[in-house]
C-alpha cells in the first residue's frame, strides 16, 4: 500500500469514528431538546439547578459514536465513566441520599402546628394511584404502570427510586418526565388553582400557626419514622433518610452535619443524579412511543393531584368553622415539589389579597407530601416486588 493510500485509509477510518458519520435524526432531536430545556433553565429561570445538568445531559448522552468501536465512552457501556456514575441511579443509591439533603433543609413546624395539613398532603397522592389505574388500562404491565404513576408525586428522586426496582427499562424516560413536570410546576398548576376556586375562597385568610417547642420538633422524625416505616417498610430507604436528615437539622448538637448533608453532599449528589439521567435519554432508547405515553400519563398524573389537592380542601372547608376554615390555594402544595408549590399558593393567594401570605400554611402540605410520595412508593414497592 502507498503512502497516499495508507494515509486516505487511515483519514477514512478516523471520520468513520466522528459524529458526522455516526449522527442520526434522533440524536439531533434530542440534542436540540437538550438545549431547550437549558433555554428553559437560564433564560425562563425554570428549576435552573436541576434542568442545567439534565439538559447537558441530554446532549451529552446523544453525542453519536461508533457502537461497535469498543470506545467505553457510553452511558451503556460497561466500564465507561458515564456507566460507573450511572450506578448510582440503576442501583437506587441517589435518591436516599438526596432524601437525606431534603430532611436536612425542611421545616416540619408548620405541619407540626397544624398536623391536619397531612391529610392534604395524602389527598395529592390520588394522582399516583389514579394514573396507575390508568396505565394498567392502556396495556403497562403493573410494575412500569407504578414507575409511571409516581411522577404524579412530582417527587424526581421517588421516581427514581421506584422506576429502578420495578421498572429499569422505562426509568430513563420516567425521570425526565418527573423533573420536567417539577420544573413545569408555575406553568401547570396556577391554571388549575384558578379554574377550581372561587375568588371568595382565594382571600380566605388563615389564623398564624402556634409555635412549635424545640422538643416537638426533635421528637417529629423519630415519631414520624416509626409511623410511617412501620405501615411501609419497603419505603425504609427513602423515608429514614429523610427523617435522619431532619433529626440532624432539629437536635441541635450536629448542625454541622447537617450542613453538609442539606448543601455540599446533596449538590455533589444532584450534579451526577441531573447528568447522568439526562445521559440515559440516548435516541436509540429514549425515542420510542412509550415514552410519549409515559409523558402524557405524566401530566395526567400530574393534573390529578393537584386537583385532587385544591379539592379535598374545600371539602375539609365544609366542616371547618370561622377561622378554622382554610384558603384552598394551598390545596395545590400536597405534590412533593418543595418549596415551588408552596411558593406557588402564596404568589397566587397574594395576587388576590396582597396582604395574605399564605406561604407558611402551604409548606405544611408541601412537606407532607414529600413523606406521602415515598410512603406511595414504598406502597407499591411492597405490593408489587
């Protein structure tokens, strides 16, 4: 072989490596979608710090290469970096410990105060079991139709979590949608509150909550750990790290770990949680008509709880008196997405009655929302493992 012949061999296997030769409408597609949702999270300020790595990790995952060449550079390919970290979705270990950051960040005092905030917060949960229904009837089999229903919690690292025992297959596409619809949440959920309310019942003011003891709140995660893990045990990993985290925060002798635990520890987990499942949208897995059905039972999910939410407070309302009565805008905060939705019933209560503040009332149901997705998903991780 000549030098010119050896050196238009070589130029010709160098470019059957690239990504021009390699690239594919799907990969484009999920390229230019990966940098809408970093469009949504710079420009739209839309859950900046968990759309900038997914998005990125969209585009990461869907730079085309030769499947055949042995590269290690995938995120389905054994041994790969990409791999390795991907590990700690396909086997569970993020999400607990975001739980953990979660529990280490959260006030409880507000349901504490109020413990009959939890019921709106259980009332949300409608949405999962309603799409679960749901997805049974459009032909899932009952552990995907459980991976799916979650994203009603609006809860990604549930999703998560469940997705990988009783659905890995689907898990990729399960997580995009839930922090897609998390990030959606000042887009969904205003329209809903608005269309389900009454505009005397957007000014009802609410009595301040009683203050909590520093004993009360120390005593909440030991108390509510037991509750709850005895009712779910399959839900342990995600509820006792929740309530370990909120017992650093409380006890007041280990403020540094929870420190840690609710800022450095839970970014380093939230930088290759974002990453890693955006890299698990390759075109070639990502792209199918189960995953457009998995959107849309998404959103349903979705819509459900935050319906069913707005709407159990105004049935509570009818057997409450006086100022015992409560502003169904806060109905909206028993999804799990802290603090958006609660942040979402005090912006939408103030542009009613700009002196109602209604932020504090509605971190109640928004806390308790985070346990009832985890005690949702330990639920049908019991019935269904």
């Amino acid at each position: 072989m000549g030098f010119w012949d050896l050196i238009a061999t070589n130029l010709n296997e160098f470019l059957s490596y690239t990504g021009f030769a390699n690239a594919t409408i799907g990969n484009i597609l999920m390229i230019i979608v990966g940098g809408g949702f970093i469009f949504l999270a710079i420009k739209k300020d839309f859950e900046p710090l968990l759309l900038v790595p997914i998005g990125l990790g969209i585009i990461l995952g869907n730079i085309p290469f030769r499947a055949d060449a042995g590269l290690e550079v995938g995120l389905y390919e054994d041994n790969s970096v990409l791999n390795i970290f991907y590990q700690g979705v396909r086997q569970g270990w993020y999400p607990p410990l975001v739980f953990l950051g979660i529990g280490a960040m959260t006030d409880f005092s507000a349901l504490i105060s109020n413990p009959k905030l939890i019921l709106i917060g259980a009332a949300a949960q409608f949405g999962i079991f309603g799409a679960y229904m749901i997805a049974l009837a459009l032909g899932f089999e009952p552990n995907q139709a459980a991976g799916i229903a979650i994203i009603g919690g609006a809860d990604g690292p549930t999703a998560i979590f469940l997705s990988s025992k009783l659905s890995p297959n689907l898990m990729g596409a399960i997580a995009v949608c839930a922090y897609s619809y998390m990030a959606l949440v000042p887009v969904i959920q205003p329209p809903l509150m608005r269309l389900l309310t009454t505009k005397k019942e957007r000014i009802i003011r609410m009595k301040p909550a009683r203050q909590v003891t520093q004993t009360e709140r120390i005593l909440f995660p030991i108390i509510g750990l037991l509750l709850t893990t005895f009712i779910v045990p399959s839900g342990l990993p995600l509820l006792g790290m929740l309530f370990f985290g909120n017992l650093l925060k409380e006890s007041g002798k280990t403020t540094r770990l929870a420190k840690t635990a609710g800022s450095a520890l839970n970014d380093v987990v939230v930088v290759l949680l974002g990453l890693t499942v955006g890299c698990s949208t390759q075109a070639s897995e990502f792209l199918t008509f189960n995953t457009i059905k998995i959107f849309l039972l998404g959103a349903l999910a979705f819509i459900i709880a935050t319906a069913s939410g707005v709407i159990f407070v105004k049935l509570m309302n009818l057997f409450l008196k006086g100022d015992k009565k409560m502003n169904p805008l806060i109905g909206n905060a028993g999804v799990s997405a802290v603090p958006m939705s609660a942040r979402i019933s005090n912006t939408l209560g103030l542009e009613y009655d700009r002196h109602n503040f209604l932020l504090m009332h509605a971190m109640g149901p928004n806390v308790a929302g985070v346990i009832g997705s985890a005690v949702a998903a330990g639920a049908l991780l019991g019935f269904l493992s």
